[in-house]
C-alpha cells in the first residue's frame, strides 16, 4: 500500500470543496509519490532539489518506475519540476493500477463509478488501508487530500458520502511544460497545521503541490477567458 494508492481512494470517495480535475489528481499523486521516495531513502532534498540516492527497489511497481525516472545529474529537478512531468498522466496510472486489482470472487472492480453505486464501496484491503490512515489524520495524507479541497477527516469517513467522484477523462489537462507563469501566493490548505508533524521536506513538498494546484487553476482561468473572448468575436455582428 502507498500513498498515492490511499490518496486516490480518498479522492475518489470524499467530496472536494472544488471541482477536482484530472490534472489535479495527477499533481497530488506526483507528490505523493515524491514523499514516499522520501520516507523509503530512494531520494532527499537540498532545498528544493531531489537528490537521487541509492536507487533500491521499494516493491511497488508505480514507485519504482517513479525512482528510476530521477534526473541523476546536477543540478537535479526541482519538486515543481519533478510534479509537472511526472504528473502527465499520473492519475489514469494509478486508476489502472487499482482496477487491476482483482478481489477473491475474480471480478474486477471499477474505480471510477459513482459513490452512490453500492459496488464501488467493496472492502478490501486497499480501501481498508486507506481508510485506517485517514481516520488516524496521518498528516502527509490528510496535507495531500486538503490541497484538493477534501474536507478533513474528523468530519467524514471515506466511503461515507455520495456524490461525484473526481472528474476522469481520457486527458488530464496539465498544460505543455513551459506554459504556465510562475505560482500565485494562494494556496489550498494551511500547511501550519502540520508544522508539528511534519519534518522539512515534507512541508516543502505540500507546498509545491500546493503551487502548482493554484498554477493549474490559473491556467484554466485563462483559457476560460480566451474561449469567452474568441466566442464573442464570432457572436458580435
């Protein structure tokens, strides 16, 4: 179990105080992947640098192919960096690799239907997983579901609530590399609430994908403003 595994199953069954794109999904994921290399030594930070380290296997084959994709020469990527490549895509991956768990009956379940369908809350390890981590308010989990507006867990349990998963298509709407201006000052969640709990290179990752949620959602504003501008021009006598 991982926590991109736990946090995709948190998304896909609490409600978000925003709309939840999949290219938000897949940033969060591209973090959660970054704090898990972390915690198993795969990696570490000099600022905000990620520092290859010995390269060992951590037994997940998505976490794996995340490791062995490090940039291993100076001067490294940068967390903002590592989250806009790496997240191209992510979130399709991760559903993937969760639909192809197969439960013991040999069916195969699928993530991605609404939380109102009984079948889409079957228990199994995975969702047990996630769930205990949740309702413990593991800080990075809770500091990843909070950047995409996922209410905290005192006062929901995943699996809970009903309503719309997080919006999945067949693009996830992360913009070419080079396209985005730098981030506002905005953030989603209050990484203070963690400053206690968390070490340094944890805060630093949260608020990279932070960042980079506030960037994303500027980009879609601007494309909102363009479509308008360019259909008034076609509306306008």
């Amino acid at each position: 179990m991982t926590t991109p595994q736990d946090l995709l199953i948190i998304a896909l069954n609490l409600p978000s105080s925003r709309d939840v794109g999949q290219g938000d999904l897949s940033l969060a994921l591209a973090g959660a992947e970054l704090l898990d290399l972390l915690d198993a030594g795969v990696l570490t930070l000099d600022d905000d640098r990620l520092v290859p380290g010995a390269g060992q296997a951590t037994g997940d084959r998505l976490l794996d192919e995340a490791g062995a994709s490090l940039v291993r020469q100076p001067p490294y990527e940068t967390v903002e960096e590592w989250l806009w490549r790496r997240g191209r895509g992510l979130a399709q991956a991760y559903v993937g690799a969760l639909e192809a768990e197969a439960p013991a009956d040999g069916t195969r379940r699928h993530w991605l239907r609404r939380r109102s369908d009984p079948a889409a809350a079957t228990d199994t390890p995975s969702r047990r997983h996630a769930n205990e981590r949740w309702a413990d308010h593991e800080p990075v989990l809770v500091g990843l579901a909070q950047a995409l507006g996922i209410q905290d867990p005192t006062t929901a349990a995943a699996g809970d609530t009903a309503g719309e998963p997080v919006t999945t298509g067949t693009a996830d709407d992360l913009p070419a590399p080079g396209a985005t201006d730098q981030p506002t000052a905005a953030d989603f969640a209050d990484l203070t609430a963690f400053a206690d709990s968390a070490d340094e290179p944890v805060i630093t990752v949260l608020a990279a994908v932070n960042d980079a949620l506030t960037e994303l959602e500027a980009v879609r504003q601007r494309r909102r403003i363009e479509e308008d501008a360019f259909d008034n021009v076609w509306r306008a006598p």
